[in-house]
C-alpha cells in the first residue's frame, strides 16, 4: 500500500507520517519517502544546472547551493519557481518511483505538492493536511528561523494543495490539524481503520 500525506508548508504532514507509520497492513510496516529530502539529494545533482540559471548569488562561500538563498528568490517568482520546479522535479518523481519499487513495506510518499508532481497517481489513497494561515505562521517562525517577510511570502507562495486532476480516482481525506494532537491522532485513526490498517 502506497499513502501520500500532502499539505502546505508548516501544516504538519511529517506529524502526520508518524502516526501512519505506526500502523501495518498486509502484516507489513511503513516506510517514508520524504519528497523533501529527494529534493535536497537532486539540487546537489543539479547544481551545475541551478546555479548557471540562477546566479552564483545563491552560493555559500564554498560554491555550495544555500538552499535560504536560492528560496528568497524563488518564494518571491512564480517563473523563478516554475524554472527551479522543472529543472528539479522530473528526477524527484524518478527517485520517489525507484523508492517505492519492489519493495515489501509498505509506503508513506510525504510531499506538500503531491498532486502538482503527479504523485498522486501512485497512491492508495491520500492524507491531506490543513492548518489556518497564522497557526502555520507562528510554526514556521519558531521552526525555521526566517525573517518574517521571508516567511509570509513563502505561506502566501502556496496555492491550493490537494486538487486532483479530472481523471484521477484517487480517494482524498482532510485531517485539521490546528488543536489538540489528540484530535490529530484520533482524526487520522479513523481513516486508516476505514482502510484496514491496523496498529502495531
């Protein structure tokens, strides 16, 4: 079984991983596949590529690419961010596809833009994950230690999350995450009981 946990930057989706993977189906576990980190993996790949379409600017003094560099200019472009996401996301999608192939665990693909990579299309079905704007605010603020301008343009940078394409079939469940985690946790429970998961 293949589930995608989907949700905008500081909703909570890795919060949300660890309660899947704590359930089994089919006798076996659940193994993540952070999309984030892949993405991490390819910009190294890329980096050549990156920085001739971007600039030195976004290099550290060592040549490196300083990820908060290279987001302050692509969180303030879509056409920065649209050049950064094709250079970058058709190798994502190939290392999410060799992750997932041949293996015996079962599989969490946890990526905040599933459906805008397709990856949808390789899940049983998928989790998405909801919090107000502030809520997500104040998480990213004590998260990531950005400048409040950098945060709010990388919130306001997002637009919908989990809208699927016409032909897609793939079943949606909305989780809030915005309270107790409890509620999380009783919240995500019950669709994986629905799909007969069970804990351990």
């Amino acid at each position: 079984m293949v589930i995608g946990i989907a949700g905008k930057y500081c909703s909570g989706k890795n919060f949300v991983s660890g309660i899947v993977k704590n359930y089994r189906y089919n006798g076996f576990g659940f193994t993540v596949v952070d999309v984030d980190i892949i993405g991490h993996t390819v910009l190294e790949r890329k980096r050549g590529e990156v920085i001739s379409a971007f600039g030195d600017s976004i290099t550290d003094g060592t040549g490196r690419i300083d990820r908060k560099k290279l987001g302050r200019i692509v969180f303030r472009s879509r056409v920065k961010k649209s050049e950064l996401e094709s250079l970058l996301h058709p190798l994502m999608v190939e290392e999410v596809k060799e992750g997932i192939k041949g293996r015996r665990e079962n599989t969490i693909i946890n990526a905040a833009i599933l459906f805008d990579m397709g990856l949808h299309e390789l899940c049983d079905f998928v989790i998405c994950v909801y919090a107000p704007f502030w809520v997500r605010f104040i998480r990213a603020l004590k998260r990531d230690n950005l400048s409040i301008g950098d945060t709010l343009k990388r919130l306001s940078a997002q637009k919908r999350i989990c809208s699927k394409s016409g032909g897609s079939k793939v079943d949606i469940y909305s989780v809030r995450n915005a309270g107790k985690t409890e509620d999380v946790q009783r919240d995500v429970s019950g669709i994986l009981t629905k799909k007969g998961l069970t804990k351990g």
